[in-house]
DNA sequence: AACACTATTATCCTTAGGTCGAATGCGACG
DNA sequence: CGTCGCATTCGACCTAAGGATAATAGTGTT
C-alpha cells in the first residue's frame, strides 16, 4: 500500500498540515492531494478519482453537515470515506456510517491508533473508536438512521437532483442546471421518492434539509429535549 | 391594570411558579392562567383570548423554535406576547421581535426590571434588555429577518397551511385537516407564496423548516462558522 | 459476450399545484 | 348605518408533478 493516493479535505491549515504528516509517516510513499473547501474537493476528487481514500472533514466551508459526505459517497463509490471530526457524539458517528463512511476518526485520535484506521480502511474495512454502541437509544433517531440509510443508496443523479430539489427548484429548472430534459428529471425524482419512500417532491425536499443540512435539531436536541427533573 | 390576565406559559414548574409570584407581587389582583406545553397553550388561549398578554418560553414541548411565537400572533394579533427566555442571543432576541413579540426578558432579568417590561408591554409598548443592538452584523442575517417578518404578516389560517406545509402534507390533506375544500387551501398557498416572496411550495416548505424549527443553524452556526484564525 | 446498472429520453395519462376572479362575512371607521 | 378593508371561502382554468412503460446507450463486471 506504499503507493496509495489519499485526499485530505479539511479547512483547518494546522490539523490538514499534522493530518499529512502523520499520514506521510503511516503509509511511507503515499501521495497525498489537499482540499481546503468543499469546492475544491470537488475538484480535486474528479481529478483524482482514482483516489484510495479520503479523510473528510464534516462542517467545511460549503458543505456544513453530511452532504459532502453523501454526495462523495454517489459520485465515488468506490473511494472510501473516513471522516476526521472534532466531535464525538454517537449519534454523528452512527449516521456517518449510514451515509457510507468507512471510519469515523475523532480529532483526539491518537497516531497510532489513526495508522491502524487508515490500514484497516485501505483495506477495505471499517474502523470506529472504542465501542460506539451501535444500536440507538431513541425511536426518533432510528427513523433518521433509516432515511440517512436510504438517501446513501442514491445514485449520483439522483442525489444531484435531490439537493437541487431541497433549494426549491422546479423540475424544469433542476434539468436545465443539469443540461438534460425534464423527462429525464421526473424519471429521476420518481427513483427518489421510491427509494426514500415518499409520495411528493414537498416531502423529500424537507427531509433533504433536515437530515443534510448542518448539524442540526435532531442530532443537537437529544441533549437538550425531555422536561429537566425537578423538585417541588 | 390591577384587572389584568396573563398567560405564563413555561415547562419548567420552577421558573413558572416564580414568575407567577413575581408577576402578582408587581401587578395586583392580575388573572394567571397557566400553560405547560404548547398544546395547553393554545388550549389556555382559546379560552383567554381577552387576555391582556402571554409571556412565553420558546422551546417548550411540542413547538422548538419560533413557531409558537408565530402563531400566537396570527391566531391572537390583539395579545401582546413577551418572550422569557434563558438565551440572549441577540440573533434570538431580533429575530423575536421579527416574529412580533413585544418584549424579550431573559431569565437573568431582575425583578424590578421585569415589572418595568411588563408595565410597557401592557401599556401598548415593547422592552428589551438593555441595549441590543438592533441592526445585524451579516448578510446571511439580514435575508433570513425579512423573512421572518414576511412569515409575521401571514394570517392565522395562512399560517396554519405554511405549518402543515412544512410537514410536507398535500394540499388535500391539508384540506382535511382544516375541514375546508381543497380550492381553499390552493388560494391559501397562493397567499402565503406571495407574502414570502416565493413561487413554489417547495420553497415554502424549505424556508418555513429553517425559519421555524428548532434553534437551528443559521442561528447557532454564527459561533461556529468562519474560519478559525490561526498560526502558521 | 452477456449481464446488471445508470442515465437519458419520449409518450401517455392521472393527479397535484397554483392563479384568477368572485362571493361571503366580519370588524373598523366615519 | 353604510362602506371599506380584509380574511376566508370556493369554482374554473391552466400548468407542474408524478406514475407507467418502453426504448437507447454507456459502463463496468462476470
């Protein structure tokens, strides 16, 4: 694996600078392309798509959330994401595996512990910190597993055409940013709607906000929701 | 303003048994009707619409956000609405006033300082704690107050269909939730879509999600967005 | 080469969405 | 008391959306 090729996709200059150091160190020969936004990501992963991994970071300039997850998981299926974050909350680490990522590495991983996700990933594994208990407490994050489940199995068009749909645009409009007809564009969001299992554009265009959009109610209110116990 | 009814409506039965004790103290023989959740809100308003004003926790169950806020002032545009809230978040409390409130009293607020707000507030005037600043720093900002504002001016029922709109209902179920025809529910969007500006229900159904739910991005994320400053 | 999957498009049809105009009813104001 | 404004209601009419089916083509796998 001496001539693997990683893309390292964070905004942060002194993490992205220690990430490439500890990964030229891991994996000796190892030729590493940088992103420093969710824009050039794009970039560089459409002109590296032969890529072995990459370690994205969640909440880039761009790309708050887990759409720069989701949409490197349609346009590259074959490149497995690691995401690199600071936080560590279990209910991120469990949707970032559904949306497809190969590991979840916190930012207070350890060196060596980072070498043994990159092997175990280049691999063709997954690698999680310590026990992340897999299951989820609650109903309400059981449903939005099962949805984030659902919108991975998207195809690149069809998430394209469902992040169009979350702005509001007409189907009309969607196919003329896409350069295709508006049959092509209907036949796109019948697949989506099937597959999310939805029966309007409305629907889809909510959940699209809710589950991709920045770290948001669902994902933050777990520490806040239910009534404080109290006394008398 | 001895004759005065109030409507306290927090979850939390500590802070709302203080309130109330502090409210008797500063307005004497004033009627408090209570309310825990927003169903018993609306329930309490329904039946307390001469009430004189309501003074409001945002985030209580059943409506994160600003959503009770909007549509106490639909429903009842005659009840002034005071915002006692644990966060001041100056986006918070601008946004508030946005959405039609007439004062916003932190929970640090003093007694006396409470009184005062009340004093005003019935008095036909609106209170703030100290001195907000009332323009708002960034672009993002500004766009999103403007559409709260045009949110506020949506009548009761409009509003209503916005709501179920953001819940991605079509328009016939809408319809038979609000025991109207479906002619009728059209007319409404047409309404509401061009009070805010928009051309599709799509975009109202998005906008409505960020505007109105929880607590959420473009209002927290003004900690959290921006790149860090850092050393080489 | 055969197969599976994705993408593209077209046609036809049904349903949902959205605009316009109009009627009703209610409260404010002179 | 009449009238003005506004919210609500609704029908008629046209456009957008979505389902069904089928055809063509490219891509990558077996």
């Amino acid at each position: 694996m001496e001539n693997a090729k990683l893309i390292i996709a964070d905004d942060h200059p002194l993490f992205r600078s220690a990430l490439r150091e500890a990964v030229t160190q891991l994996l000796p020969g190892v030729t590493i392309v940088e992103a420093v936004s969710f824009q050039s990501l794009q970039q560089s992963a459409s002109e590296n798509s032969d890529a072995d991994l990459i370690l994205l970071d969640l909440n880039m300039p761009g790309a708050q959330g887990f759409s720069s997850l989701v949409y490197l998981r349609a346009q590259y299926p074959a490149i497995p994401v690691a995401i690199v974050s600071a936080t560590e909350e279990p209910a991120v680490i469990r949707r970032s595996l559904d949306f497809g990522a190969a590991a979840y590495i916190p930012k207070s991983t350890s060196i060596e512990q980072i070498g043994a996700a990159l092997r175990s990933v280049l691999d063709g594994g997954v690698w999680l910190p310590e026990h992340i208990p897999a299951t989820s407490a609650n109903d309400e994050e059981h449903k939005e597993r099962e949805l984030a489940q659902r919108v991975a199995s998207l195809t690149p068009q069809q998430l394209r055409v469902l992040l169009m749909l979350a702005d509001g645009r007409l189907n009309k409009q969607i196919a003329g940013d896409l350069e295709v007809s508006e049959a092509t564009i209907k036949a796109h969001m019948t697949a989506v709607l099937r597959k999310l299992g939805l029966y309007s554009r409305t629907q889809a265009a909510v959940l699209a906000q809710r589950l991709l959009q920045a770290e948001n109610a669902s994902l933050l209110s777990n520490d806040e929701t239910g009534s404080e116990p109290e006394a008398a």
